[in-house]
C-alpha cells in the first residue's frame, strides 16, 4: 500500500471517528501495516467502523483482517445433474467399533462425475473419491 492510499483509507477512519491519530500514531500504524494492499486496509478499516466504539489502533486492524466475517470472494461451481450425487459429494457409512456398541460413521467421498472433479480442482477438495475406495455405484 502506498503512503498516499493509507492517508486516504486512514482519514477516512479519522472523519467517523470525529478524532485525529498523532504524527508518531500514524508513522507507526504506516510501518506495521505498510505490506498490505490497499483493499486489505479498506476491509479491515469497513470492519473496525462496523464493530468498534473506538478509533482503532493497529492491533484493532490486524484482528479485524483475521476475523472471519470479512468474506473474500467465492468460486460459483455450475453443477451437472448426476444420478449418484447432488453436488459432487457421496455419503457412505462404515461400522465403527466404539465402547463395545457398532456405530454407523458417516464419511463423503467425491463423486467421479464432473461435479466431484470440480470439487476437487475449484475448491481444493481432497477427499477420496468413491471408484478410489471401491464404492462405485
């Protein structure tokens, strides 16, 4: 992020909060924020203004960049209609032996249409599929 981009993003903060950071605040803030880019620091600075009564200090940013609810952008998957999954996903179960009882465990496993493919490739999927573990249907 450039100096010019964190004034901005950071005057911002400044006018809805009605207070002003000191010299040294903002020096500081710069350093330790400085790898960021630009859309980080907005989001973080959108969250602090939505979640906090106070104008934020850089431990207030960097939690609000970890915080789960600031959502980053997701992959659509288009699906296809298949006869043995919905979404790419296979339910299966297996007889667990727990406290002397069998349970049925339910597992996933990735379809081998092109919805389990699609899984496996957009979102990072690394389940097995089911013709990997002889289920096929």
């Amino acid at each position: 992020m450039t100096n010019a981009e964190f004034i901005q993003s950071t005057s911002r903060l400044e006018k809805y909060y009605d207070k002003e950071y000191s010299t040294d605040q903002l020096k500081i803030m710069f350093e330790m924020l400085k790898e960021w880019n630009a859309e980080k620091y907005r989001r973080a600075i959108d969250y602090c203004i939505r979640n906090s009564k106070y104008l934020p200090k850089v431990a207030d940013l960097m939690s609000a960049d970890s915080d789960s609810s600031i959502v980053i952008n997701k992959t659509e998957i288009d699906f296809v209609k298949c006869n043995k999954c919905r979404d790419g996903f296979v339910r299966y179960f297996k007889n667990i032996k727990a406290n002397g009882k069998t349970v049925p465990y339910e597992y996933l496993a990735l379809c081998t249409c092109e919805n389990g493919q699609k899984q496996r490739s957009i979102n990072k999927y690394n389940f097995p599929s089911i013709a990997e573990l002889g289920l096929e249907i």
